[in-house]
C-alpha cells in the first residue's frame, strides 16, 4: 500500500498540482486550526496563489484576526507539512 501512495504523490508532483491539493486542505482544516469560537465567525472561501481567503462576520473579527494572522498561517503549514499558504485575506 505504501507504494501505491508513493507513485501518487509522485504523478501529483510531475504534474504540478501538489502544492495546489495542500492548500485547498487548509480549507478543510481552518476551524480545527481556529477553534470553534472563530469558526462559527468566519468562513473560509478559497485559496489563490498561497492566500487564503476568508469572510468573516465583522469588522471587529476581521480586526482581531488580523493580529492573529501569523500564528493561523503558521498553524495550518506546520499540520499540512508545507509552506504552502503565505496569507490569510480576511473580507
């Protein structure tokens, strides 16, 4: 079985797309990353060129995210094992 994951991880970087894959999973993983107060105020959009973009539910959450921003980005590379996200946008 562990062949089987070797071959694809490596047909995913022939063809470029893996760094595309682990940052659509940060998606996935923002509210184990943020918890669930933040959670239930924001909502993770998309992902363009390493940039998470997020909405959030108001100017208040968008200004205290802001501050936490590093730590979040940090967070998410350290539990997908990349350097894949760079940013968070929050709109």
């Amino acid at each position: 079985m562990q062949s089987l994951k070797i071959a694809i991880d490596s047909m995913l970087k022939r063809f470029g797309i893996d760094n595309a894959i682990a940052q659509n999973r940060a998606l996935n993983i923002w509210n184990e990353i943020v918890g669930d107060t933040v959670a239930k105020n924001t909502q993770p959009d998309r992902v363009e060129h390493g940039v998470i973009i997020v909405k959030v539910s108001s100017p208040t959450w968008r200004q205290e995210l802001y501050f936490q921003k590093k730590e979040i980005i940090q967070k998410i590379n350290d539990t997908i094992g990349k350097n894949v996200i760079r940013d968070i946008r929050f709109i």
